[in-house]
C-alpha cells in the first residue's frame, strides 16, 4: 500500500501550502504560497517554489529546482501570475521555470513531461504532455511545446516560437521561427528531415508517417513557395489527418517556419 503520510523535511521552510496524501519536502527547500502540491510528488533538497502555483500528482523535483520566481522581462510590474504543473512530470536538477509577465498570465506544464538538468522554461511558456526538454533546452518567454516535440541538450527557442507535435530540435541548435509538426530542425533554423522514430513510438500508421514523407518532399525539396507547396499538399495529401495538421499548423504562424538551406518567412 502506498504511505501516504505527508514529510517535510525539519530544515525546509513551508508556508501557505496546501500539500496532498504522500508529498514529500526535501532538506533546506523554501516554499512561498500559495501553493498547491498533489498526491504522491517528491520535491527535493535546496528546492524554491514561489506561488501562486499548482504542483499536480506524483512530479519527481530534483535539486536546486526554482519554479514560479519572477519572469526576467522588464515590462513586469509585480502584477500576480502563476505557474501550473500537472501530473507525473520529471524534473531534474537546477531547472528553472518562472511564471507569467502579464495580469493573470500562465506559465503551464502539462502532464508527463521529463525536463532534464538546467533547462529553462521561460514566463508564460506553454508545454503539452509527453515533452522532452533535454540538458540546458532553453525556450525564451511565450514559447509553444506542442505534445511529444523533443528539444535536444543546449538547444534554445526563440520567444513567441511554437514547436509543433512531434517535431524535433537538434543538439546545440537554436530556432527563431516555427518548427513545424513531426519536422527535424538542426544548426540554425535549418529543416533536416522528419521525426519518423518520435512517429513510430507515438504509434502513428505506416500510412500516417509515408504521407508525411511525401508532404516533406513537396514542401521542402521542390523549392516551391510556402503558399504553393501548401495548396498542392491539401489537393494529393488533404484528406490524412497528420497533413491537415501540418497544414494548420504552418497557416497559423505568425513567425514563420524554416526551409531545408535557408528560412522562410512567408508561411502563409
């Protein structure tokens, strides 16, 4: 049977926190409420959670974790922001995660995602679930980490960029634009090819992952313009569901996305 007997350390520091059945407090950790930390979540020694801040179930939080202290962005005026992590994340040694700039903003983690040593997650970032943010991954303020996308050790990202699902940073890359659902991105905003094992494990269909390729072709290997690339996509490959996904994904962006030599800004 699961203990469910709340321990806090006898040197950690605890105020205005509500904490759930089986939580743990590591050695010399400070906690500032309001906070919130669910059932079963292990937070480790020399820790700092500043609230307002919702912890969810069963997180594993390494040493030296800083999460909900203030953005580093110069238009912050103390206004109350919050951050919010659901469940079953792993968090590593020396991450920090800040919380929102603007009245009543969000920096949010969703479920399930492993943040490796000394990555950052800026204010008002969003990242789904299934993420991997590798050793030193930095994303710069209201990043969007769409579910299972991959950022490789001492990478960084851009504020205002999106990562779509699936797609994947290079080690030591960095990116000022979109990247794109199931797309490998490498270097300096430089397309390399397509996610095919992040697919294969997220359970996609052969069918799935071969119109991908095909889309990969037309988009990024005939030197088409963004706009034509995309209307021949929808006419031969419009009625797969993973390609009007990519499809949205790319009308959306306001940063634009990147090309295989160069980046592209007219993803319209």
């Amino acid at each position: 049977m699961r203990d469910t007997t709340i321990f806090v350390h006898p040197t950690a520091l605890v105020t205005d926190a509500e904490l759930g059945p089986g939580v743990r407090i590591g050695p010399y950790t400070v906690i500032e409420g309001p906070v919130t930390i669910g059932e079963g979540s292990v937070i480790g020694p020399h820790c700092h959670i500043v609230g307002p801040c919702v912890i969810g179930k069963n997180n594993l939080i390494g040493h030296n974790v800083v999460i909900g202290a203030k953005p580093q962005d110069h238009k912050y005026r103390g206004e109350p922001t919050r951050v919010e992590i659901g469940d079953d994340n792993v968090i590593r040694e020396n991450v920090t995660i800040h919380r929102a700039t603007t009245r009543g903003g969000v920096t949010r983690i969703g479920h399930r995602n492993f943040l490796m040593v000394g990555c950052h997650v800026a204010h008002d970032c969003q990242v789904g679930n299934d993420c991997t943010l590798a050793n030193n991954a930095l994303l710069g303020g209201h990043c969007i980490v769409e579910d299972y996308a991959y950022i490789s050790g001492n990478s960084a990202v851009h504020q205002h960029c999106r990562m779509g699902r699936l797609s994947l940073l290079s080690g030591c890359s960095a990116v000022s634009k979109d990247v794109p659902p199931f797309i490998i991105q490498q270097g300096h905003n430089t397309v390399r090819g397509i996610n095919v094992v992040g697919m294969r494990r997220a359970g996609l269909t052969a069918e799935q992952i071969d119109a991908i390729r095909r889309l990969y072709h037309v988009m990024y290997l005939q030197n088409l313009s963004v706009p034509t690339a995309l209307a021949r996509i929808e006419a031969e490959l419009g009625h797969v569901d993973v390609v009007r996904e990519f499809v949205r994904f790319v009308r959306a962006s306001k940063r634009g996305i990147c090309g295989v030599r160069t980046s592209w800004s007219d993803a319209a």
